[in-house]
C-alpha cells in the first residue's frame, strides 16, 4: 500500500473508533435516563445517585508529549470503561475497588480534558500541556 493511502485510511480508522465509542456512550446514558428513578438502588444506574466517580491527571501542569498518569475512582468494580483526551481515545479496567490508573501522553499545548465514561457514570478533568 503507498504512503499516501496510509494516511487517510489511519484517519478512517480513527474516525470510526470515535464513532462507536460516542455511540456506546449515547446508548448507555439513555438507557440510564429510561431506568431513572426506577429501581437500582444506592449507587447504580437508574437509582437516583449521583454518581461518585472522579478522576486526575498528574502531573500538572506538564510539557507538551511527556507522559501522564490518569486516575479514577468511584467507578463500577472491574469493569471497562472508554476515555477521550481532546480527542484522543483509550480504555482503562478497573479494579476490585472501582479504581483505575493509566499511562498517556500529553497531546497538545493548553487545556486538556479528560472524560472516562461507560456504564452510565461518567467523570472529567483537565490539566494543563506547556
């Protein structure tokens, strides 16, 4: 394949990434809009809770491609969750207590935000790229 043919179908690819990841969350806070107030219980989707979920980045502020840790907690035990970074797209697990941490890079100068969502819950911050 030639170079540049690369090019646009990496951004295809990426493109239909975001897609399915902005689909998957669409359809997951309306379920849980359907569901509220019905049921659920302290805590879970459709239960009336806010949810709790928080998460960080340090460090902050960071130069432009140094490496960041993303942090959570308050989320759904050892379940997957999606995360965009100012477009950028990952997965983190957590772990037995709801918590994650995970590894990135600080894509571009100024404020960016992180937002991990799934499952109903969804939790955002931001941090500052030099």
């Amino acid at each position: 394949m030639s170079q540049s043919k690369i090019k646009p179908l990496a951004f295809l690819a990426v493109v239909a990434l975001a897609a399915v990841l902005i689909s998957a969350v669409v359809s997951v806070d309306v379920d849980a809009a359907r569901g509220a107030g019905k049921g659920g219980g302290k805590g879970k989707p459709g239960g009336g809770t806010p949810s709790t979920a928080t998460c960080s980045v340090t460090p902050n502020p960071v130069p432009l491609y140094d490496w960041i840790t993303i942090s959570g907690s308050g989320f759904a035990p050892n379940t997957s969750y999606g995360y965009s970074m100012n477009g950028w797209l990952g997965f983190v697990a957590t772990d037995a207590t709801g918590s994650f941490s995970t590894f990135a890079q600080a894509p571009m100068r100024g404020t960016v935000t992180v937002t991990v969502s799934g499952s109903g819950v969804t939790a955002t911050c931001a941090f500052q790229v030099f």
